[in-house]
C-alpha cells in the first residue's frame, strides 16, 4: 500500500531554531518540503560533498594510466602559482588523509602536467632553430647585432637575401633568423624570442613531468584511504541535507516555521514531541492534486522485495495513483522468464545469485536484490523447464535425466505461444481496467472502465483472428464486444461533456490504440524465440568446427563461453526494454500510473 501522508506546518520559537531542528531530526519522521534549495550554507554543503565526491574519482584516475585532469577552482591557491612554488609543493609531499588533501595533490598534478604540456609545446615551435636563449639573443641586439627569428614559406627563400640565415625547411616553411637592422621582408613571419632558453624548457618540462608522476603515483598508492573518503562523502552529504532543512525553516520575526509532510501513523509521535518542545503543529490531509507529496511504498511483505527494482529503475508510483507492486512483481518475473526463456541461463542466474548471498546475506540492504534475483531465476528455470529449453541444446541431444522432466509441448508451437502472448496481454490490462472500475464504484467512471474492460477482450479477439491460425471467433462476438465497450466508455464522457469533450473526439483512436497494446506483447515471443535461436546456432557452430582435437577443444569451449555469455547479456538487456515497457506503460496507461512519484525521503539522523 502507499501510506496515508499528512501535510504538515511546524512552529517554533526563532531563538531555538537550531535546537528544534535536532529535535525534529532526531524524531526522524518528518518529509521537509523543500520550498528553498538556495543559501549560503547550502552552497557550502554542497561544495563539501563535490570534493569528497571529487577525492574519491581521484584514487579512481589515479591508478590508471592516460589523461588525468582535476582543474583547481578558480579560488584555489593552487591555480595561482608560479612554477616554482608548485616545483617546491609538489617536494616531498605527506601522505593525504582528508579530501582536500587529496583534491589539493590532484591539482598540483594537474598544473604540473599543463605547464609541461606547454614547456612542450613551445620547445616543439623553437625546434627548427636549434638551442635558443633570449640572453643571447639581447646581448647580440646591445652590441648592434640584432637577430630576430623568422618563418617563410619556402619558395620566397630565394628573394630573402643575405640578411637571411636559414636554419631548417619543415613542412613547406623555412625556419631562419634575420641578422640585419632592416625591416623583415612582407613574406616573412616574425617569431618572438621565446621567454626561457630551450633547455631551461626542457629541463622545467622534464622536471613538471616527474613531479606530476609522483603525485600519481602517491595517489594510486593511496587504497587504503578509499573507506575514510566514503565516510567523508556520506558525513557531507548528510550536512547538505541538514543545511537544506535548515534554509526551508524560515524565520517570520519571532517565530520560525517549517513545511512538511509525514505518515499519517506517525502524527502521536509529532505530538508528543511537539508538546515536550513547545512547538505549534498544524497537520491536515494533502490536496488531491498536490504533486509534492511524497510516497511511502509498504507493499505485502512477500512482495516487498520489488521495490529494489523500482529503486533501480528510478520509479516511483504517484501518491493517489496506487500501489501496483503486487501486479508488477508477478509479470516482472512471468515476462523475464519468457524473455529469457533457458532453464540453463536460469540456472547459472540462480547459482550467481546463491553464491552472492553466501556472503551478502548479513547485509540487510542487499537481501531485496538477491531475493528478486533469486525468484526471477526460478521463474527462468520453470518455464525453461516447461518448454525443455536448456542452453539452447537440441531435444534429442539432452541427457536422459533432462529428456525425463515432463514439458509442455503446446508451448512449441508458434501459433499456440503467440496467442498465450496475447492472453497474458488482455489478462494483465483487464486487472488494470477491473482494478480501476473498483476503485471508481459507484461512479458513472466505473462505467468507463468496464467498456474498456469490453475492448480489450473484443480487440484480443481481432489481433487472435488475425494473426493466430487456428483461432477462430465470431465476427458479431467481436463486434458486440468493441461496440459494447465504446456505448459504456460515452457513458461519463458524454455526461461530463464540457469537460471530456475531447476524449470523445480521441476515441476513436484510443480504441485502435488499445489493439496496438495487444499486440505488443507478442514481443515476449519475439525476443524469447530469437534467444533460443542464438543459442542453436552457436551451438551448431561450435560442434561443426573440422579442427584437430586440441585446437577442436579450445575453439569450441571459446565460441560457448562468448556466444552464450552473449545471449545471455542480450537477454538480460530484453528484460530492461520490454518487461519494464509492458508494465510501465501498456500495463501502466490502462491504469492510470504516471510513476511521477517522489519518494519519502525523513530528516533523520544517518542511517548506519
């Protein structure tokens, strides 16, 4: 069920701000609407979980090789150094404990390696000249000899002159410098004197270089400091959630107030706190089209453990559209076993899954996935069972103790599969549609949905003539049923007509829409019937390699491990596209679901 939220204002003193927000964090019950997400301290929370996010991507880049770039803020000490101070910064430097200790030794690294990407760059534009020192240079202009350096395309050599010392020709240019008082001739680029020797270059790039690699090296050796790093992050992220309370409770002279919601279970709880503390509560129930009350999802404790697959999903059911765990749950893992559809890919699902509660099973947190794992793969292991499908193995080629496991043969058909497609497609939209009409009873929309209820059945029956051969139902059958369902569904549209007068004129449409909905759970079929077709043929294509023994074994054990770790990847990726489609939307349109929830999220104390 979603619980029942009650919205909820809550005064105190402006004086004992502080000490009513520990109050209430502590109480742990209360959703703060947050109506200010701006502020000083929020900006400095946030500031504090970015760099202990930053400190822990560090350690991650740092034991890798390639491209390692932490640009340090603007207001960083860091970004204002010369080369020298972050040479002499980057000497011996201590072990890190802290983010900012790592962020600050990210950065050193970086400016050390931008500068030697510079010293680089600018030693490759004086490369064609040599070794270059502008003291030289100077001293040779102050004894009245003055050179300056020079570019040219290379078929104006020849009109230069005397005056002109050419040094190297690259790339269609000549490279010289010009020895003489005059002015440069037009076909000539003058190049300013570079403002170190090309060895002092050298020697800072060098030594840039160095430095950089042995603050990465100082970071990559840094593993063991991962853990206080996560500790750092959540404890920030834990202060921005404190901050952003703390700038939603807002200050009215001497009284401060804060906006809210919480369980309606919880509103004693609220008033004995608020009692204890002086504080003035104000709760009543939430308007109906309020879009900011947050969902509390407490499904039937068997089916609990879906919620990890909405979590992982990032939905959330609105909080006056229902609770439709229950339904999602049971297709879930009915279209995830027809879609991967192998009783061996189930059992390698199954066997990954115990071995991961081996050691994940003390942790509370971790027992909603390996549940769903668990009851997803048996789910893959009967029907694959039921169909006699196992890696993809040939019926006549599987062992006694297989061949022995009585299957369902009218589960080979095609015809037969796609009509069960069709089925399970008309029977999980009509629980939809009847869930919709109950709730609505004794409503004129009740009505409505129950003539949707006819169209769904009168258009299964249509795509069933259609595309199953042996399917044959009467055409007034048909007729009656769509023509049944469209006289019920005007029922409430035309007695609100002001208001519903354009889904009288989109009807039409919807009711062709709603076949489409039929059909597109024949892709269960599809992609089930593609997997095992995969499997087939990489099979076929390991056994018929013409290889000797040795190699034979190799190839063969090489061409199952990919092409079946393949299928199974593919199958896994089936499951994220069409089981979570056929039920967030097909499934979700009929009943209503926007999944546009938020979820409760109290001001409470860290969970440890």
């Amino acid at each position: 069920m979603i619980v029942p939220m009650l919205r909820l204002t809550l005064l105190c003193a402006a004086r004992d701000r502080l000490a009513a927000l520990g109050a209430l964090r502590a109480l742990g019950c209360v959703h703060v609407a947050l109506e200010v997400r701006d502020g000083e301290g929020v900006r400095r929370a946030a500031a504090a979980v970015a760099a202990a996010e930053q400190a822990l991507r560090v350690l991650d880049a740092a034991g890798k090789d390639g491209a390692f770039v932490f640009k340090p803020d603007a207001a960083s000490p860091v970004a204002a150094m010369d080369f020298p101070a972050l040479l002499a910064a980057a000497r011996d430097p201590a072990r890190p404990a802290s983010a900012a200790e790592v962020n600050r030794l990210a950065e050193l690294a970086t400016r050390l390696g931008e500068e030697a990407f510079a010293y680089r760059l600018a030693l490759r534009r004086y490369a064609p000249f040599g070794e270059v020192d502008p003291a030289n240079l100077s001293a040779l202009a102050a004894a009245g000899l003055p050179v300056r350096l020079f570019k040219a395309p290379q078929q104006s050599v020849e009109t230069l002159g005397p005056a002109a010392y050419r040094f190297r020709a690259e790339a269609g240019f000549v490279y010289g410098a010009w020895i003489s008082a005059e002015p440069l001739p037009a076909a000539c680029e003058a190049l300013p004197p570079p403002e170190l020797s090309t060895r002092e270059m050298s020697a800072r790039a060098l030594g840039a270089e160095a430095a950089a690699a042995s603050l990465k090296g100082l970071l990559a050796d840094c593993e063991a400091l991962r853990p206080e790093l996560r500790r750092e992050a959540a404890a920030a992220a834990d202060g921005r959630v404190a901050a952003e309370v703390a700038a939603n409770l807002r200050d009215a002279g001497d009284v401060a107030y804060l906006r809210g919601y919480l369980p309606a279970r919880a509103e004693a709880d609220l008033l004995a706190k608020a009692k204890a503390e002086g504080w003035g509560v104000v709760t009543d129930a939430p308007e109906a089209d309020d879009p900011n009350v947050p969902v509390l999802l407490e499904p039937p404790r068997a089916f609990r453990a879906i919620g990890v697959v909405f979590k992982g999903l990032g939905i959330l059911p609105g909080y006056t559209e229902g609770d439709v765990s229950i339904p999602f749950y049971a297709f879930f893992s009915l279209f995830f076993a027809m879609l991967v559809g192998d009783a061996g890919y189930g059992a390698l699902m199954l066997a990954a899954t115990l071995a991961a509660a081996a050691t994940l099973w003390r942790k509370p947190a971790a027992r909603p996935a390996l549940t769903v794992f668990a009851v997803f793969s048996l789910s893959t292991i009967l029907w694959g069972v039921l169909s006699g499908t196992y890696f993809g193995i040939a019926k006549d080629a599987l062992p006694g103790c297989l061949t022995a496991i009585p299957t369902v043969a009218w589960l080979g058909v095609d015809a037969n599969m796609m009509f069960l497609c069709f089925l399970i497609g008309a029977i999980h939209i009509s629980i939809a549609r009847v869930w919709n009409a109950i709730l609505l009873f004794p409503g004129l929309k009740a009505v409505g949905e129950l003539g949707w209820l006819c169209v769904t059945w009168g258009m299964f029956t249509v795509v069933c003539n259609i595309v199953v051969a042996w399917f044959a139902a009467p055409v007034g059958l048909m007729v009656g049923l769509v023509g049944a369902g469209v006289a019920l569904i005007l029922v409430p549209l035309v007695a609100d007509i002001r208001n519903e007068g354009v889904s009288v004129g989109m009807l039409p449409l919807n009711v062709i829409s709603a076949m489409g909905d039929i059909i597109s759970y024949v892709r269960l079929f599809a992609v089930g019937l593609a997997s095992v077709k995969v499997a087939e043929n990489f099979n076929a294509m390991a056994l018929g390699l013409d290889l000797p023994f040795l190699p034979r074994v190799l190839a063969v054990v090489a061409i199952l491990l990919v092409g079946h770790g393949l299928n199974l990847a593919m199958g896994a990726l089936s499951v994220l596209v069409h089981a979570v489609r056929l039920n967030t939307l097909e499934f979700s349109n009929a009943k209503g679901i926007t999944w546009a929830g938020q979820p409760y999220a109290p001001f409470r104390q860290p969970q440890q």
